[in-house]
C-alpha cells in the first residue's frame, strides 16, 4: 500500500470522491484503519476527554498528544496521519508553534491541524508549508475557544456569518492549508463554502456538502458514552458488548470456569506423576 499523502485530499475531491477521515488515538485502532483503507487519521485533541478523562480539550498538553501519535504512527505506517496541535501551543508566537509542529511531525504525523483563522494562525500556516508541514485547517465552531465562543454553538447560521466563515477559509487556503476542517455549521453554509474553495473541507457536524467527513472512532463505535454529539451515526454499540463480556468474564473466574484447560499450560505426564507423588 502506497503511502496517502496531503495530496491525495486534493486528488479525491479533484475526482469527486468524498474523503472519509477518523480521529483514533492507538496502535491497534490504527492498524484497523489502515486495513479499513481510511484516508486520513486525526489524533485529535479530543482525547483529553475520551482517554484520559478530562473535563475539556484544553487539559491535555502536547507532551501527552505526543505519546498517542506515535503510537497512531506506528499501528498505521501508510495512513495520512494528522497531529492536533493542542491549546496554546502554538499561540505564544510563530517560532514556538513551528518548534512544536516540528515535534509533531518527529514524533510519525504527516500534517499538524490548527485552529482558527487570525494574522498569527496564518503566519503560522504559511511558515509550516514552507519547512515542510502540510497544515489542516479548522473553522466554523473550534473547540480551543470554547470559553471565547461562549458554549458549544453553531456556526454560520446566517449568509453574513458564513461569508465570513467562507473569507477565512480563502485566506487559509492562500497561505497554504492543505484542507480545512468545518465544525457545527448547517448543511447549506458548509456546502456554499466548500463550492467556494479549491481546497478540501472536512465537515464534522457540517452536513453532506463538504468534500468529506471526520468524526471520532469511539463514537461511531458507541464506546464513549459521556455523551453523543447530534451528528454521530453508531454503527456498533460496543459499549454494552464489552459490558456484557466483562461481566461474563468475571462470572466464569468466581465460578471456576475459567481458565478452563484450553487456557492453561500442561506439564508432561511424567512431571505430573512427580507432583502426585510428592
């Protein structure tokens, strides 16, 4: 299988084909991803909430988004691997975000996704591409400025709003985005923008008309139950199946069924004979 890279996203929405992205944060997710022949993996920032527990994305420290992307990095070795470059990590100054993309990209991403869309975050996309670090994008609602956006609301539910949504994007694709990410915005404001783009667009929450779809594994795997964004499908609900198989699990040792002899090591018959005679 022949490495994806950041322009086989320009190839697929140049053909018309749509982009299926995942966000996963393991090695053995990975590999199944990658056999799956996903187009893209994001370890997102997302799992500060989903692995390690915490309240919002802005906990986890790239230190940590560290440790999950390589271990994307090494269950998938030919998926299109993007790092979330995680809350004020790269917001301090231009110099600080490229020394920490370039960890990213040391640590097994092929692509770093930053936030927003203001003079700093463009300066700072336009000096990744130009050291070698292809960029994702991410506009509409941006997790990172929960606390400024004052809640999880969507975004561009007017033509004004998403004109300007449509303005950012434009200039995210001139300083060199690869692709950008739309996040809770309705259907019709996501499809305009796209239809005004070069670039691809991601949509997370943002209805059919981007040029493809993301969303989280364990989600769509009905494995994280603290809560179900409108705009997951569950296509398993693995949840009550590792429930059901750990409650069956720890029945069959109180009970004394398992390990059975399938599960357990033999000695040879004269060694037994040893152990009866002692």
């Amino acid at each position: 299988m022949a490495r994806k890279t950041a322009g086989t996203f320009q190839k697929l929405k140049d053909n018309n084909e749509k982009i299926a992205m995942l966000t996963a944060y393991d090695y053995s997710t990975a590999q199944v991803l990658e056999e799956a022949g996903i187009d893209g993996i994001l370890v997102g920032d997302s799992l500060a909430q989903v692995v390690l527990g915490y309240e919002s994305t802005h906990s986890v420290t790239l230190d940590e988004m560290l440790i999950f992307v390589k271990a994307v990095s090494r269950g998938a070795k030919n998926s299109f691997i993007v790092g979330d470059m995680p809350f004020m990590s790269y917001n301090l100054s231009t110099e600080q975000g490229l020394e920490n993309a370039g960890k990213m990209i040391k640590a097994g991403a092929n692509a770093v996704k930053l936030e927003g869309c203001n003079r700093h975050i463009l300066t700072l996309t336009r000096r990744c591409v130009e050291s070698g670090i292809p960029v994702l994008g991410h506009l509409g609602f941006t997790p990172q400025l929960l606390n400024t956006i004052g809640g999880y609301k969507i975004q561009g539910k007017s033509y004004e709003t998403a004109e300007k949504i449509l303005e950012s994007a434009k200039k995210l694709e001139k300083a060199g985005a690869f692709a950008i990410v739309l996040e809770l915005m309705p259907a019709d404001s996501a499809q305009y923008i796209t239809q005004n783009l070069s670039i691809p667009t991601i949509g997370i929450g943002a209805g059919a008309g981007c040029s493809g779809q993301i969303v989280v594994i364990d989600d769509i795997l009905g494995k994280f139950t603290d809560f179900t964004p409108k705009f997951v499908k569950k296509y398993a609900n693995l949840h009550d199946t590792i429930m059901e198989s750990v409650q069956k699990y720890s029945s069959e040792v109180k009970e004394g069924i398992f390990p059975s002899k399938e599960q357990s090591f033999e000695l040879k018959e004269e060694e037994r004979e040893k152990f009866n005679a002692g």
